[in-house]
C-alpha cells in the first residue's frame, strides 16, 4: 500500500498515511480541522524485504576496479595541448 505525505496549508501540520489508490483524498486537517489538508509530491518510498534478487545477487559484489592515475599535465601554458610545442 503507498504511503501519501499530507501538508495542511494553515497550520503546517504534516503527515504520512497508507492508503489506498483508490481511497478518498484526505482534505480536513487532523490537527486544526479546515479543510486545507492537501497531498504533497514527494519521492516514492519503499522498503526492500526478504531473499529477492537485491539481497542475493549484490551482497558479496567484488569491490570496484581502482581508477588509473590521471597522467600530470604537461609543463607550459596550464597543460594544454600546446604544451609541448614551443
């Protein structure tokens, strides 16, 4: 079931709540009552639970290759390409 974030506009009260897609919208404000309760947009939260792939197939993962060393720049003009063509 989602998890919908509400903000009330007047008071600043906000919660989360599991609902339904197909539930009503919740529109009163369980802290002062107006009718200024709205859902806000936030990013999807989830929770991964169980032996699924995620837990089987990335524990153990061999560590990442070690970067190259980047080669020093070239004396000069700020190593640029013309650096070695004076």
């Amino acid at each position: 079931m989602p998890i919908y974030e509400y903000r009330c506009s007047e008071c600043g009260f906000q919660k989360e709540f599991l609902q339904k897609h197909n539930d009503a919208k919740l529109t009163t404000c369980p802290d002062c009552g107006k009718e200024s309760f709205s859902k806000m947009l936030t990013a999807a939260g989830f929770q991964l639970k169980g032996s699924g792939w995620y837990a089987s197939d990335f524990k153990g993962c061999p560590a990442k290759p070690e970067a190259k060393a980047e080669p020093a720049p070239a004396q000069g003009c700020n190593g640029c390409a013309c650096a070695g063509n004076s």
